[in-house]
C-alpha cells in the first residue's frame, strides 16, 4: 500500500504546484501602456500653445507621461503631406528618438525643441509623439502645427509704368514675426540703349526709419526717376529683413517712358 500511495502523492503534489503558479499569473495584472496627457506644442521663443512655428526658428513640444513601467524611448515624427516646394526649398520630414536619462523613468515630463530649416514650405505638418515602457507597451498623441513664413509681404501696389521726371508710387504691408531690420529697394536696367542726353540709371536705398523693429508695417514711399533716364523696362526687387536675419523678396517690373 506505502508503494502504491507515493506516485499518487507525487502526482497531488505537482497538480497543487501547477494550479498555484496558474493562479499567481492570473492574479498579476498587466501593465498599462503610457498615458499621454497635455500634449501642447507651438513657437519655441515664446512657449506658444498655439500651433504655430515659424520657419527658421523651433517648435516648442511638452508632455505629461504616466507610464506604470519604465519609459524605453520617446519618439517625435514631424511631416508634411503633398505642400507644394517651391524655388530654393527643400522637403522636411524630421524624425528623432529620444532616450536621455531623464525620460527612461516612470511618469517623465518631456520637453524638447525642434529646430525648424528656413528652406522648407510654408503649410500644414503632422507631428506624432510616440512613447515606448520597457516591456514594449506604446502610445502615440498626434496633431497638426502649422509652420509659417517669418515673413510676410501683402495687398501690394506698386506703379507699372512712370514718366521719367516724375515718381512712382510703392505700398505693402509687411508682417515680420520678429520684428523688421530694414528694407531694400533695387531698381536696374538691363541693356538699355543710352541715348544722346541720357545717363544710365540704378537706384538702390535702404529704408529702415520708421519700420525698425516693428513687426506690423506698411510700407509707403515714392521714388524719383530722373529726367535722364533711358526709357524702357526696368527690374525693381523689395527685400525686407527681419531682425533675426531672415529676408524675403518681391520682384517686379516698371516701364519709363518719355513722357
């Protein structure tokens, strides 16, 4: 009988281990995945809540993470859909893990800013934030930032032809972010036949009195053609620069004529 009852014990003994360990597995629960809250980006020099950039400056980007595991990585994903690149521009699609020390923690705060190229469209981009526990559990919030010209020229007038003599008539209105350095106008000529009593003309000024440091502008002056001017077209460029280096230019063109 003592032979016959040690098999069956063994066997009791590993049923009542088996279904112990079951039930501590089954008692543990799972780990949630982060929980992202006050998801807020905008421009970087202010730390705007709006969703707004500008381009050559940063985004400002700031989250609350709750995360019951450790946090393994905190991924940003910042890209346009179809925006149009126009002369000198170049696509921007930005992608950056972060895994600094101070957000491999449970609950970090992160806080970053992302440089913003000055060549890139102007328009709509998409920004994911994407956090990643130990235990591979993740999470994405995601919005949309619009990324503008620090820059803006608009409602532009400006004479299409002159007497030579007489002036021509310039206006628009400038939007410059962080304020307007100065402005620059360039009238030339190219190969135009000098006559008899003509003297070549190039006009170039700079206007900073009166739209220095203003962010909000309009730009209103008359320039003086000289009675001596060869008659035909001429090329004018505005450029306006910003007090952080930024410019941006419009070219048109002007007809002198005799009279």
């Amino acid at each position: 009988m003592k032979t016959n009852l040690k098999p069956l014990a063994i066997v009791a003994f590993l049923g009542i281990l088996s279904y112990s360990c079951s039930s501590d597995d089954e008692g543990t629960p799972p780990v949630a995945a982060p929980v992202i809250s006050n998801f807020e980006y905008g421009e970087g020099s202010s730390h705007s809540e709006d969703q707004v950039a500008y381009k050559g400056s940063d985004i400002h980007l700031e989250a609350e993470i709750t995360a019951e595991g450790t946090v393994s990585s905190i991924s940003i994903d910042i890209h346009a859909h179809d925006l149009e690149v126009g002369e000198g521009e170049v696509e921007w699609d930005f992608e950056q893990t972060f895994t600094d020390a101070s957000y491999l923690v449970i609950n970090p705060t992160f806080h970053e800013h992302i440089d913003v190229p000055s060549n890139i469209p102007a328009g709509e981009y998409h920004v994911t934030l994407t956090v990643t526990d130990e235990l591979g559990n993740s999470t994405e919030a995601e919005g949309h930032i619009q990324i503008l010209d620090p820059i803006t020229l608009s409602e532009i007038s400006i004479s299409e032809t002159v007497v030579r003599g007489t002036d021509f008539h310039t206006e628009f209105v400038i939007s410059a972010v962080n304020g307007i350095h100065q402005i620059t106008v360039d009238v030339h000529a190219h190969d135009l036949e000098v006559g008899e009593g003509e003297v070549e003309w190039d006009f170039e000024n700079i206007y900073s009195e009166g739209y220095h440091e203003l962010t909000e502008a309009e730009f209103h002056e008359h320039i003086d053609v000289p009675e001596t001017a060869p008659a035909g077209e001429y090329h004018i460029i505005f450029t306006v620069e910003d007090e952080d280096g930024n410019t941006v230019e419009y070219e048109t063109h002007i007809d002198v004529t005799a009279s």
